[in-house]
C-alpha cells in the first residue's frame, strides 16, 4: 500500500486524490513562467485551500519540444518554493528525473517522487528511492521530451504501455524499490496521438490489472485541444470531463491545474457512487 495520507486523512485508495501542478519553469507548456518564489508560494497556498492532497513541484519543463535543464538551475528554481509548500502540511512530490534533486527535495521535506523518465535517465534514481523508502511514479514516454511527438508511433499503445510498465517494475525492483510504494502514470501526451490517448483513457483498467495505483495528467493537454478546438489556457471543460472519465476508470490520483473544480467533479462521482451502493 503506498504510503500517502492527505491533508484530511484519507489514504491513497479510499478515494481519488487531487494533485495540483506547480510548475517553476519559465517554459512549461501552460503555465511558463506564471509562478516563481512567492507568486509560487502563493498559488500552492490558493490550491491547497481548494481541496489539494498533494503538490508537484516541477523544475523542468517536459513540454514536447524542451530541451534539458542544468542541475544547478533546477535545483535553484525548486529551493525558492520547496520548504515553504512543504510546510503547509501537504504531501509535496518531486517532479524531476535527476536523483540529486530528488535526494535534496526529499531531505526538505518532499513526500515523493515523480519520475517521467521512470528512472531511465539517472541511474541514481531508483537506489534512492529505495534507500527512502519513498512512493515513486513511473511514467511511460516514447523518446526524449525534445523529440517525443515528431513521430509518435507505438504499435499497439496499451500493449507497449503494460510491456514497459512490467519491465520498469522488474528494474526498480532490483533497485531495492518496495512494489509496493510505486505508482504508475501512462504518460497522456508523451509521445503519442490524439487517438493513442484516447485509447488509454479508455483501457485504463488494463493498466490496473498490474497492481500499482494509477496516476493520471491529462490537464490542459495537446490532445484536449485537438479534440475541443480549444487554446491551451481554454481547455479547463475538456481536462476536467477526461479527469472525471479516468477516476471512473480506477485512477488514483488526478494531476491538475484547476484544483478546485476537479475536487468541485469528484464531489459529484463520489455522490453518485454513494447513491449506486444503496
């Protein structure tokens, strides 16, 4: 059972949590370059009082198209903001692929870690968590942020999402990593189509079947633009009906930009769900 309690109690499964998206990064795909320091600070604040269970503080942009960040100029961008969301008193996640900045984030505090590399890029990541004994979200990408979408083809997606997610399991496992404190995130977006996603989010129980929790971040994405004919800072409709469709689905946790309406959705599957079991 992964060990995440939220702010009011619940446990990861008892019922979907809401993870509130802070990117500090000048380029993030919707919201570059809007928080930083006390901006930060202040929006962690507002998601928080909104209903958040957990925070995910990113350094560095995953956009398709970015390239790389410096270690020192992710670890500066997470620093200004990391103490202070942790001392809120609500579970912080680490997005990052770098174990240094994990073990960091980690010693300040953080909760977890959110790896889109699934721990394939620092070799470093996976001994860390081990030795923590933190949660940790494996993500599934095709190619590098910089290339992932210039032709995004996987044959057969939910069958190379399950074949990835089973061999990252076995890697981290080797690692020391508890099966156990591992969460796993298909990756809407990350390399892949409009229909690739749309395949995912409806084959979600494939991914259930193999045992860890799920996370979900299909918020404000390329293909809810695609498919809405919506600019990215007018997607909020769109993200939020495909949140509400994965938590139907089985997913654990929702990575969101809009907090308070994706808790405002949850309310009304949670009631709708309590009225099925009478």
């Amino acid at each position: 059972m992964v060990t995440l309690r939220a702010p009011d109690g619940a446990t990861l499964g008892q019922r979907p949590f809401v993870m509130g998206i802070l990117n500090v990064t000048p380029d993030s795909f919707s919201d570059g370059g809007q928080f930083s320091g006390d901006v930060a600070i202040e929006h962690a604040r507002r998601m928080v009082a909104e209903g958040a269970d957990i925070i995910d503080i990113g350094g560095e942009s995953t956009r398709p198209g970015s390239d790389p960040v410096p270690l020192e100029e992710e670890m500066s961008r997470i620093k200004a903001v990391m103490e202070a969301v942790v001392a809120m008193g609500v579970p912080v996640s680490i997005d990052t692929t770098k174990a240094e900045v994990a073990r960091w984030a980690l010693d300040s505090g953080a909760a977890m870690v959110n790896d889109v590399s699934a721990c394939r890029f620092d070799p470093g990541m996976a001994p860390l968590v081990a030795e923590r004994g933190c949660p940790l979200v494996l993500m599934h990408m095709l190619g590098m942020p910089k290339d992932m979408q210039d032709d995004p083809r996987p044959r057969g997606v939910i069958e190379e999402i399950t074949g990835f997610f089973r061999e990252r399991l076995e890697v981290v496992a080797a690692a020391g990593v508890d099966r156990d404190q591992t969460i796993l995130d298909p990756g809407f977006g990350f390399g892949k189509t409009v229909e690739h996603n749309l395949q995912i989010l409806r084959h979600l129980g494939a991914f259930r079947e193999i045992g860890p929790p799920l996370l979900v971040g299909v918020s404000r994405k390329r293909f809810i633009g695609q498919i809405t004919g919506r600019a990215v800072d007018d997607r909020k409709a769109g993200s939020l009906a495909a949140a509400l469709i994965a938590a139907n689905h089985g997913a654990a946790i929702l990575r969101v930009h809009d907090v308070a309406d994706t808790v405002a959705g949850l309310g009304v599957l949670h009631a709708l769900r309590e009225v099925n079991d009478q």
